[in-house]
C-alpha cells in the first residue's frame, strides 16, 4: 500500500474543480486574511465559499507556510517528542495489544501512533503532557465499557489514563475484540 500524498498541494486540483477558480484566486483571497488567525481563516473559507474542513485547512497550512501535514514517517519519530515514562507507557500498550492480535498494523495516521487492518483504524494513541489518550475509534465501545473505567477520564471518544498507567489488559483487549467486531 503507497502512502498518501502528505503536501499540502495534493488537496489544490480537487479545490479547484470544487469551488470553481484557479489557485492563484484563492492565494488572493488568503493574502487578504493574512494576520488573522488560523480558526478565523478557516470559518472564513467555510463560511464564505462553502470548503471542506479538509480543504480549508489544506489552505490556510499552505498560506501559512506549512508544506506537509505529515511530521513523522514511523512510531519511532513520534516516540522522540514524548517523556520516557509516556512511551514506555504506550509501548507497552500496543505490545499487550499485538501480542493477542498480530495481524494489526502500526502505522502513524494524523500524527499518531494508530493500530489498523487493512484500512479500518482499530486502536490509536495520543499524548498530551500529564497524560496519554486512548482511542478505540468508537463511541460504542467506549459507552460499552464506561461502568469499568471510572477510575479513568472517559470521554465521548477517547480515554485519558495516566502517563505512568498500569495497564488493565483484560479491560484493555476487551476493548479492541469489540472494536474489531465492528469492522
């Protein structure tokens, strides 16, 4: 499988074709919004001309001097931002997770580290300074599982566990058996 075409400039042809004008019209219009800040500049771009979010940020990250949405090529270049204590953490995760389920791919997708088949993502990670968030990429699964993470930061799609977390595996791949039942 190739990887997508990260740039920014990989979204002009189809903005073009959608919104009816050449890229040199909307350079225009972004150098009329420079200085404003980036959600002003994107409401902008939806609100006026109808974009995408997708779209509108390929724009506006453009116009911004921001060539490629993509920061890091593999795990490992993610894992060099974080603390020790955070990627011996999230290490640690996604080993008690491949272990039962070898067949997950790791790969990075919007700058994290996700577990996915094939194309359908079943498991990503997120960390933030004082704690680590969990994505089993379904609110199902999520609500499902609530009653027995209260002791955790459960959210409508993630779940905030401490950088230090002393993994619950049981808990942990019955979330990802339900997660890949829905694939």
């Amino acid at each position: 499988m190739s990887p997508k075409d990260p740039s920014r400039e990989a979204h002009f042809p189809s903005i073009e074709k959608k919104y009816g004008e050449k890229m040199s019209y909307w350079f225009k219009v972004m150098a009329k919004l420079e200085g404003k800040k980036y959600p002003e500049q994107i409401a902008h771009l939806r609100e006026n001309y109808g974009f995408s979010q997708a779209h509108a940020n390929a724009l506006v990250m453009y116009s911004r001097g921001s060539q490629s949405a993509q920061r890091f090529d593999k795990p490992a270049d993610y894992y060099k931002t974080l603390a020790p204590i955070q990627v011996k953490t999230i290490k640690a995760i996604f080993k008690v997770i491949t272990s039962k389920y070898p067949e997950l791919e790791l790969a990075i997708a919007w700058n994290q580290p996700m577990l996915r088949i094939e194309k359908d993502y079943v498991f990503g990670i997120s960390a933030a300074k004082n704690h680590i968030l969990l994505a089993p990429w379904s609110k199902d699964v999520i609500e499902r599982f609530a009653p027995k993470m209260k002791d955790l930061d459960v959210k409508k799609k993630t779940i905030g566990v401490p950088n230090d977390w002393e993994i619950d595996e049981k808990l942990l791949l019955s979330i990802v058996k339900a997660r890949m039942a829905e694939i």
